[in-house]
C-alpha cells in the first residue's frame, strides 16, 4: 500500500516523463526520416526552378499517358515521357514568364483554324472553317463526355505549349545575328592558308605496356577534370536465373494428351472412363475445340490461304482430304492438332468502296462522332436506300458523310488488297459475296456501306480447325525450380554466391551501372523490384534476395553502392588511362629528341620531311596526319619560314616549318559571311537552345525517393 500511496502522488511526473519518452521517439523518427518534417516533400515529385511538381497531378497525367501509348509501353518509359513533358514545359515557362509571352483568346482561335482547316467536320459548304460547327463540337463534347471533352482541353494545351515554345525559339533567332566582325574572320578562317613541312613522331612507336600509370594517377586526372566524370549514384548485382522451363518429360506429356484427340479414347491414363471422340469423326469444332479440348487457342471458323498455315507445316495440312487430321507438331510455343474441315474457292484480291458512319464510342471516332449507335445506323439505312436507286451519288456522300480520311480522296475506294486485309465482318463480306452487291456492314469502327467493284483470281482455301497447346512447365518442375531457387538462395547466404553458383554449374550473369530510375536488368528485362530493391536504405553490399520474375525466379546479390558524384578510379580507367598514356608517351618523346632542326628531327627519328599545302583554320586537317587543330594553330602562329617547337598533338608529336602564308583576298563587303554566321547560329536554336536552358535550370528530381512507380 505504501508504495502505491507513493506511485499516485507522483502520477504527475510519471505521465511527463513518459510523454517526454514518447515525444523523443517520434522526433527521433522524424529525424531519421527528414522528408516526415514537411508535407511538401511527401506530395511533390519534383521542383524545377521553384514550380513545384504535385505527385497526384504527375500519377495522373502517367495515368493518361498510359492509355495513349497503349500496353507495350511499360511503366517506366510511360513516366519518362511524362517527365520529359513536365521538365520541358517547367523549364520553358520559366523563360515565358520572364518575357511576358503568352497564348490570348484571340490567338488561340487562329491556332485552332490553322490546325483544323482540313477537317470536313468543321468547314461549311464553301468549304472553308466555321467557327460555329467548332463551338458546337466543343459544347457537345462537354455535354456528352467528361474524357473526350478532357482530351480536347489537352489538344488544346498542346497547340498552345508549341505556339509558345515558337514564339520563344522566334524571339531567340531574333536576337541572333551576324556581325561585319564575325563574317569577316569567317571569310578569313577560311581563306587564310599556309603550306608547311611538318615531321610527325607517331605514340605507336612506345608500347603502352611501358608506360606506367597508378591509381593515384588516374585519381588525379578525374580530379583535375571533374565535369568529366560526374555520375549518378548506381549500384552493381549479379544474379543467377531459374527458368521455369518445360521439360522433355512436360513435352512428350502434352502430345500424348493431343494423340488422346487424334485418335480417341474410352480410359484416361489412369484407368478411368474418360471417353473422347477422335477429331476426325466430329462435326461441331466450335465445342469439341473449345470446350471438350479447351484448346489455348480458339476456334477460328474462317476460311485462309495456305500462305496463312504455320511455314514448316503448310503443305501437310494444305494437301489434307477433307475430315483428315496432322499432328501432333510444333509451331512456337505450342504443340498442335489440326484438321482440314473444308475447302473452297475465294477470290485472292478485292475492290471495293465505302462510307464509313462512326457512332460515339466506335474505334475510328476518335471523340469526333456525334451520333449514337442507333443514330448512326438509321442515317445508314438512308443513305443505302439512295444508294440503290442511285449509284451516282457514292462520291457525294463519300465527302458528306464518310469519317475513313484515309479514303474519302479516293471516292471511299480501296483498290485492289488481299484476302484478310480488312476486319473480319467486312473482309468476310467482300470476299463471300460477288460484284455488285451493296449492304451495311457493322465493325468496331462503326456502319459501313459497302460496294463490291471487283474480284479475281479464285483459289483454294481451307477452313482448319486446331487443337493447341501451350508448351509450358507441369507442376512437378515447378516445384523442382522453385526447390533449387530456395536451395541456392540459402547456400549462397551462408557462403560465396559465384562459388556456389559454380558448384551447381549456375550460370551467375554481372550487371553493373544501375541507376534509380532503370528498370531493365540484362537478360530478364523489366525488373523495377530489383533496382528499387538495390536503392534501399537497408539493403547492403553482400545482400542477398529471391526475386519472382516472368516464368521463373532470379537470386540476386547487391555487388556494389556507386554513390553521386565523382566516378570511381576503376569505373574511369578505361577512359583516363589512354590520355595519361598519350600525355606521358609525348614528354618522353620531347626528352629524347634534341635536334631543333626539321630535317635533322627525321632523320633522328628514322622518318621522312613531308608536306601538307593549304591548311587553313576551318578545318584543322592535315594531309596524311588527319585532324589536328594544335599543331594547325601553331602554325599559323608562325612566320613564312620559321620552325616551331615540339608539339603534342592528336596521334603524335609534331615539329612543323612554315613554307608559305597565302592571306585570305580583302573583300569590300563582309555581309554575305555574316549572313552566314547568323544562318548558322540560328540553325542551332531548336536543337541546343532547350538543352542549354535545362542545363542551367534547378531540378530536384525525387522520383526515386518517392517510389511512384
């Protein structure tokens, strides 16, 4: 009781002292994550000359990006195209508001016209724009869609960002000229010449192998030149694969159960009644195919050419009677059955025209459309209907009413195209039907009325009917790869990866430079997990972790931690190594020769005196030495007649002698070399100038830190 009497009074200073405990483990949290401090860190992607980048708008516009440039795009390139966008736009609106520039109302309009002048949507009947049929396209976008009516704000956008991003780069080009100054030694750059004698004393002549460089050499160059050698931070890995791989026994497992169709049966291998007609006797394929075989790959109930059948097979199964089966054989990643079900003859080539009507929603309206489906179906009906008792007017209603830009030229013609160029609806009906006929055929790009104007040369075709199967890894060597996947991932841990790797003839594959923002690994492609799994705080050199890649697992050993900054002696060696080379190969060549005399340098040197006429300073080449802008300089610092000094050029050392100066002819006029100058300054603009300004600008790029991908 008397310690509990003690404990209640002072309850007061117990509740502080754990409060004080509490409060320092939160702030000591704080501390070991800094960027907790401040909600700002945590919500912007990046900060470019202090516009901030907000992570929601930036995952949004990735969003949008993805569904543009479709499933092939991976995650990575999506969000480099959204940067690339983001850090362009940032940097030049720097630019923007600091002139003042910017896109009015007014101008926008005139974009706008310039940019649809040829869209039959909004032109009137003398064919010019109306300014009308834009609002109400707008308006009914707004009305009908919140996406489309988005991505036009975005057209817009982009038609506003590149009139700005010219106006800027015209502004730029304007203040570029030419000067009588500049144009003058321009002419003299290159009509100034001089005709020399030159010894050369090539770095070949001393082996690499005795000229000596250190470490603390190669150090010391990086130091001396660190624009040259600054690098992001990166790690290295090495990994082995484990291939979730069929096997011998997985193969000849799939083609027994195929030979089970082909031939038929009344047991399975177990001994069970499992009967299954033979494939030959069946008369549904849509059903024995797809559901009593559950084939990989469905039933296609359409007739092909034998240039369509698999290459190494198609003469087989060309050459079939009706009713007959081949197989089982292998085409890819499958194990196949086929059967010929029919032959028939069918044109090769078709001609034909048509009116496309697209509703919202169709693949070809691409936000266009106006019409519902039903709409749209009912201004076909009409249209047919005038069609049919008047040909004449396809042209008309061709430019009036067809969205197929890629015909409308050509009377909604398409000349002569092989069987199978079309979608299937209306390929099937160009090629099953004969000249003349003239109907509405419904496809993903909406109702076209369609006439066929020709067809020729009939030949065989074959409907086939194909029992597939993937060729993939049976449960049993599933498990058996993930059991030596588990089994290397321990070994490897408790001792040397490479070593173990060898032990059990695991091929161990090195990749070395991975930066933050990679996500390719060499071999097994897109691996974002690894490279964030490398950039951990946690994760250390020797760290050793298991991987579920695409049809398989890779182990992985974190090698190397390359942090910002200056590259590495050994990373450099490769490119330090043949200028120290070069440098020290020159001073020993400069040591051993004593003679100050062209000729007498030759012969000290075993070589010959040899010649080289008009040199000039635009380009700094010599005959029978290549480019050399050194020694070209030092020649024309010389006097007619005076030698110069060793020189330590490009691919040798050099003493030259100058045997004539030929001065470039005095014009009265220099305007046509500064024209020239300026043409040449100002035909760098769209090239560097943005490069330059990115350059300069302040980019906090927390991309990597974030982990939005």
């Amino acid at each position: 009781m008397a310690v509990l009497n003690k404990i209640r009074q002072r309850s007061l200073f117990l509740i502080l002292i754990i409060a004080l405990a509490l409060f320092s483990f939160v702030l000591a949290d704080l501390f070991r994550n800094s960027d907790a401090l401040t909600a700002r860190s945590q919500s912007t992607v990046a900060t470019i000359n202090g516009k901030d980048i907000n992570r929601d708008e930036f995952l949004q516009k990735v969003e949008n990006m993805q569904r543009q440039m479709g499933p092939n795009a991976t995650s990575t390139q999506v969000m480099n195209r959204v940067w690339n966008l983001e850090v362009r736009e940032a940097v030049l609106s720097t630019q923007y508001e600091k002139l003042g520039i910017s896109v009015e109302k007014d101008q926008m309009r005139d974009l706008l016209k310039t940019a649809l002048s040829g869209s039959p949507e909004f032109l009137n009947e003398a064919g010019l724009f109306d300014e009308g049929k834009l609002n109400e396209y707008i308006a009914n976008l707004k009305n009908t869609s919140e996406e489309q009516y988005q991505g036009w704000v975005n057209y817009e956008k982009s038609i506003a960002a590149n009139a700005l991003q010219q106006n800027y780069f015209n502004l730029v080009k304007a203040g570029l000229v030419g000067t009588l100054s500049e144009g003058k030694l321009e002419h003299q750059l290159e009509g100034n010449k001089v005709d020399i004698k030159f010894v050369q004393i090539p770095y070949t002549q001393i082996a690499d192998s005795t000229i000596s460089v250190s470490k603390s050499d190669i150090a010391a160059y990086i130091k001396a030149h660190k624009n040259e050698f600054e690098v992001e931070a990166s790690r290295d890995i090495k990994y082995v694969e484990f291939k979730e791989a069929a096997t011998v026994e997985d193969e000849n497992a799939i083609k027994a159960t195929l030979k089970a169709f082909k031939n038929g049966r009344s047991v399975d291998d177990r001994g069970r009644k499992d009967s299954i007609a033979p494939f030959s006797t069946i008369k549904d394929h849509d059903e024995y195919i797809n559901l009593i075989a559950e084939s990989d790959l469905k039933f296609d109930d359409r007739f092909v050419f034998k240039s369509s059948l698999p290459a190494q097979v198609a003469d087989s199964i060309y050459n079939l009677n009706e009713g007959q089966v081949y197989g089982p054989y292998r085409d890819g990643d499958f194990f196949k059955l086929t059967k010929l079900i029919e032959t028939k003859q069918i044109p090769d080539s078709a001609k034909v025209r048509h009116i496309l009507i697209p509703y919202i929603g169709s693949q070809s309206s691409g936000g266009t459309a106006t019409q519902t489906e039903e709409e749209a179906k009912a201004t076909a009906d009409s249209l047919l209907t005038v069609l049919k008792r008047n040909k004449s007017k396809f042209p008309e209603f061709v430019k009036e009413f067809s969205s197929d830009r890629g015909s409308i030229e050509n009377e909604g013609r398409y000349d002569w195209h092989p069987y199978g160029t079309m979608v299937e609806e209306f390929n099937d009906f160009e090629f099953n039907g004969k000249v003349g006929d003239m109907d509405i055929v419904k496809t993903i790009f909406g109702y076209h009325i369609v006439e066929i104007e020709g067809l020729k040369d009939k030949k065989k075709a074959v409907k086939v009917g194909t029992i597939a199967r993937r060729i993939e890894p049976s449960e049993a060597t599933i498990n058996e790869v993930f059991r030596k996947a588990s089994n290397f991932e321990i070994e490897a841990g408790k001792g040397d990866f490479e070593a173990v790797a060898k032990e059990n003839n695991y091929n161990v594959r090195p990749v070395n430079g991975i930066k933050a923002l990679d996500e390719n690994i060499p071999g097994i492609g897109n691996q974002r997990p690894i490279v964030r799994w490398t950039f951990e705080e946690e994760t250390e050199v020797g760290d050793i972790k298991r991987f579920t890649i695409s049809g398989g697992y890779a182990i992985a050993q974190l090698v190397a931690k390359h942090e910002e900054g200056l590259m590495d002696v050994e990373d450099a060696s490769a490119t330090v190594l043949p200028k120290i080379r070069k440098e020290r190969k020159a001073e020993l060549i400069k040591e051993r020769v004593t003679a100050s005399n062209i000729d007498d340098v030759a012969t000290a040197e075993n070589t010959s005196v040899r010649t080289a006429l008009a040199v000039n300073m635009k380009n700094p080449t010599i005959s029978g030495a290549g480019r050399e802008p050194l020694v070209v300089g030092a020649a024309f610092a010389l006097e007619e007649g005076e030698t110069s000094e060793l020189i330590a050029g490009e691919r040798g050392v050099y003493m030259v002698q100058v045997t004539k100066k030929t001065p470039a002819v005095e014009l009265e006029n220099y305007q046509s070399f500064a024209n020239r100058v300026e043409t040449q300054k100002s035909s760098v603009v769209n090239s560097k100038l943005y490069n330059a300004l990115k350059d300069a600008a302040e980019i906090e790029d927390n991309r990597a830190k974030l982990q939005i991908q």
